[in-house]
C-alpha cells in the first residue's frame, strides 16, 4: 500500500446578553453555564521546574495514562503561556475535544525548538505524574512539526510515535526516525510552509528504511492555518493511540 495519502479536508461558547427572564429561566441558564464549564478540561501550569513552562491535563484517574506532547507553532511563542491555548490541542480540548491522555504543552518564548529541553518536560512529567512509558506521543504544528521532527529525531527511544503537521525536519534524521511511527500530513495550499518540508523527511525515512511504519498525508485544499482542524478531529489521536512500544 502507498503511504503517501491524499485527504480532503469548535464550537464556540454563546456570548450571554443581559435580557430580562423569569426566576426559572435564570436557573436553567445558570445550570447551563455550570454544566458547559466542567465539560472543559482542567489543565493547570508548571511554571519554573522546567526550562520550558507548561500547561498539563491529568485524567482522573488511578492507572498509569498515555502522554500526549503537544508544540505549538511561532504565533503562540513568548511569555504569556495563555497564548499555548489558541491553537491546536489544547484549543480543541477547550472546545470540548476528550483526549484520553496526560496532555502536556510547553510553550517556546523565542527561536526553535530545543529537543533537550523537551525532553526535559517530558522526563519531569514522568517523574511526577503516572505515565505509561510504553504510550508517549509528541505531535505539533508549523514551527511545532519541525520541532517534533527534531526531537523524535534525536531521542526516537523516548517516544512510541509522532505526528508532524504542516511542518519539517532534518533530512539527516531520516534513520532514527524510521525507528518508529510516523505520520506527516501537510496542505497542498500551503504558501508559508512549503509540502516539500514535510515530503523530503518522508523520503528520507522510506530511503534508509523502506519497511518503515510511515505515512505522508497530502491535505488537499489545506492552507498552513486550515490544517489546524485535524486537531479537532478524530485521526491522528487514533492512530497514536494505536501504537503501543513493545
């Protein structure tokens, strides 16, 4: 089967006027907003143990959780980490997305990614939540695909697969990488970011390892900001959670 894929590609919280209503319709309208709240997420900061500040979701529960790292793109880096939510994983879970994961998103304040200090999240957040390691999955977008590339480039032992949206990577990696899963998706429309980013680390892995569990996913009509919907969606959460590391 070819691994290369064309595809063809939230809700918003209602604005609350201030109208007249009867008692019972207060209650319900109030109920309502409770009920909408603790449908989100509760995702807390760690700031200052880590290079890299971060926010992080623990599921409420007992046994050992997949991790879910997300990196954002060049729009979301600086120093007001508020700005991680506007865009991909953790927008889509404030718009009501379920992942059934510990999500953690560091935020970038200037340049690239520094895959050793992502792995300095990761490791503090094994170190302090109850991760299972055989389920620990990095994915990002933009500048944040480059920096996934980056870091399961360099350190494939420390994850069990990694998404890259509308991104790249180095060429060089193309070994490491085919170490495990994989998947590359990028819009055809895409003018800030050219597809070619994303196909040449595809052909890099499938050149030194043609049997490799990868995939490049062509998003047909997708422009660099359009894509952001598959983080909205079911997919790639799927098929991360499908990988297990033996």
């Amino acid at each position: 089967m070819n691994s290369k894929i064309n595809l063809c590609l939230g809700l918003s919280l209602p604005l609350i006027k201030k109208v007249k209503m009867n008692t019972k319709k207060k209650e319900f309208v109030i109920l309502t907003i409770m009920i909408m709240q603790f449908s989100f997420a509760q995702f807390k900061t760690v700031i200052g143990k880590t290079d890299y500040p971060f926010w992080i979701n623990v599921p409420e529960k007992t046994e050992a959780q997949p991790l879910l790292l997300f990196l954002h793109g060049k729009s979301l880096s600086g120093t007001d980490i508020n700005k991680v939510r506007k865009y991909g994983v953790l927008y889509a879970m404030d718009k009501g997305k379920e992942i059934p994961a510990v999500v953690v998103a560091p935020q970038l304040a200037s340049g690239s990614w520094n895959p050793d200090k992502v792995l300095e999240v990761l490791e503090y957040v094994k170190a302090h939540y109850n991760i299972d390691e055989k389920r620990i999955y990095v994915c990002g977008m933009s500048l944040g695909g480059y920096g996934t590339m980056h870091f399961a480039g360099k350190y494939p032992e420390k994850i069990t697969a990694a998404v890259e949206i509308c991104g790249g990577g180095n060429t060089a990696d193309g070994c490491r990488l085919g170490t495990i899963p994989t998947w590359l998706l990028h819009g055809d429309k895409d003018k800030l970011v050219k597809m070619s980013e994303s196909e040449k680390v595809f052909d890099a892995i499938k050149g030194c390892n043609p049997k490799a569990d990868t995939q490049f996913t062509v998003v047909k009509g997708g422009t660099h900001g359009s894509v952001e919907r598959l983080f909205h969606e079911d997919a790639i959460y799927e098929w991360m959670f499908s990988k297990v590391r033996e």
